[in-house]
C-alpha cells in the first residue's frame, strides 16, 4: 500500500522546457531504504531535478503512479493538461527494475481561446459543390 507523497521540493517548470505548449519530464524514482521512494522531475537524463517527492511504496509501480498523481496534481493547480504517460521501467537492466522507475510524461498549456481569439474559417468551398457530387454512373449522391 502506498502513502501519500510529500513533497521534497515543489515542482518548478522553467519557460526552457517548453516547446510551444508541450513540455516533456521523465519522473525517475529510485528506493532510498526499505519502502521509502524519492521520485524527481527531469527535462532530461542527468538534468537538474525540476522537483521532488519521496513516499511509501513496494515497489516501482507505486512510485510510477505517485509520479503520475504528483505531476496531474500540479497540472490542476496550474492549468496545465497532463496528456500523455509512458513507462519507461523496461529501459533498466533487470536485476535492476524493483529499485527503480522512469516515466517519461508530457503536459501541455490548456489555455482556451477568449472570444477575441476565435475566428470563422474562411476559405471553405461553396455549399452547392459540397452537398451533391455525380457518382460515375450519372447518379447523385449526398457527399
């Protein structure tokens, strides 16, 4: 059974790690001693640590799924989207998997547009070409 997370030192994401509004973290985690995990946010392998939290857990699927709450969480407060998740666990050796966890998870900025931001489309075919179009055998049929 997992506790909750702590948080070790809160999620900062520089303006650096976005492109145009995605930004992409690997949360790696790594057992400390015993059950206690210390998951980190990273842009990459060897970067700094953007934050980080340590908790409770069995194994690397607690730490994995503590990771994915730590960073939605932090997306809600802040009006984000998380969008995607993947676990990258496979990529250590195999004696090595129970002491470790790799997620690599991609947010992006949910901002809507206001009114202002939101135009018709223009360029659009004519309604009459778009409603009937003549099948090969002279018949018409609704497109």
């Amino acid at each position: 059974m997992t506790s909750p997370s702590r948080c070790a030192a809160a999620l900062a994401i520089p303006e650096s790690a976005w492109q145009g509004d995605i930004a992409v973290f690997l949360a790696h985690g790594a057992r400390q001693s015993g059950d206690t995990w210390a998951v980190g946010a990273q842009t990459q392998p060897g970067s700094d640590f953007l934050g980080v939290i340590s908790l409770t857990g069995r194994g690397q699927d607690d730490a994995a799924n503590a990771a994915v709450k730590w960073i939605r969480d932090h997306c809600t407060a802040n009006d984000l989207e998380l969008v995607r998740v993947e676990n990258f666990n496979d990529r250590y050796p195999a004696e090595q998997r129970a002491d470790f966890s790799l997620t690599r998870l991609t947010i992006a900025r949910s901002e809507a547009p206001g009114v202002d931001g939101w135009a018709l489309p223009t360029g659009l075919p004519p309604a009459a070409s778009r409603t009937a179009r003549r099948a090969s055998n002279g018949r018409r049929k609704a497109a």
